[in-house]
C-alpha cells in the first residue's frame, strides 16, 4: 500500500498535477507491483511565499530574475519618450 506524497510549488495546471499522478501511480506500479487501487498520491502545493533554499523564496528569487526584464522595458519606454519631450521642449522656447 505504497502512499506517495510530492511537494511541489504552486503554478502547474490541472493538467500537469494529473499527468504526475498517473506517472507516479505507474512508478509505484513498475517499481514495487503495486495494486493501482492500492496506491495513495497526495501532492501539496507550496505557495511561492513559503518555500525557500538558501535563504531565499521562490517569490524572492522569481522577483529577482524578473527585475532586470523589468529594468530593459522601463528603459526602453523611457528612451522612446526622451524624442518627444525633445521636439515639446522645442516647440515652446
């Protein structure tokens, strides 16, 4: 009576979590010969928040890879501005 219990962080569709329940199920299955009625999965999902490693979250790390994406567009933005407040500038001296 294999119980197979997975923690993985939020975000997977619906979709995703059951394809892993069936591999799971068919990993206990091959592995041991366990009964597919037999067999328990329980999978947790983890709030980005809530889990870490090496002292930084998930959030805190995604929040990281997004800040220089963030930066590059802000900059782009920025740069396509600076022309027409040139020409403004211009047109009232």
């Amino acid at each position: 009576m294999p119980l197979i219990e997975v923690s993985i962080a939020r975000g997977r569709t619906p979709e995703q979590l059951r394809a892993l329940i069936g591999e799971l199920h068919r990993a206990a299955e091959n592995a041991v010969g366990a009964a597919p009625e037999n067999t328990t999965v329980i999978i947790r999902e983890i709030e980005h928040e809530h889990w870490s490693r090496g002292n930084q979250t998930i959030a805190e790390r995604n929040a990281a890879a997004a800040a220089p994406a963030q930066q590059a567009i802000v900059q782009q933005a920025t740069a396509q501005q600076a022309p027409a407040s040139i020409a403004a500038d211009r047109r009232s001296s």
